[in-house]
C-alpha cells in the first residue's frame, strides 16, 4: 500500500493553458522587439537631410 499523498509517479497534473494571456505575452514581446529593431535601424541610418539641433542654431539661451 502506499500512504497518503504519496507520489504515483504519473504525471503532474496542470490546468490548461490560458491561450489570450499566451497570446497578449507574444504580442507584447514581438512589438517590444519590433520596436527596438527600428530603433537601431534609424539610430544606424545616414539621415536624409542635416537639420541643425535648435541649440547650434542659437534660438536655446
């Protein structure tokens, strides 16, 4: 006999998967990533005009 509470050495029993909050989480990471990819891009990317910084231009005292 086994006592009480004693592992059966079966599978562990799970509640099923709550496949919306998997989803929004895939979601959120893919737009995060998404996001930082153009980031970098652009911070990498030859700008297409020079606009001066309104500081060089002296209008910031």
């Amino acid at each position: 006999m086994r006592a009480r509470g004693q592992d059966l050495g079966g599978a562990v029993h799970r509640d099923d998967a709550d496949l919306h909050k998997l989803a929004e989480v895939l979601i959120r990471l893919t737009l995060q990533e998404t996001g930082r990819s153009r980031a970098e891009r652009r911070a990498a990317a030859i700008p297409e005009a020079y606009r001066p910084s309104i500081a060089s231009v002296g209008g910031a005292r």
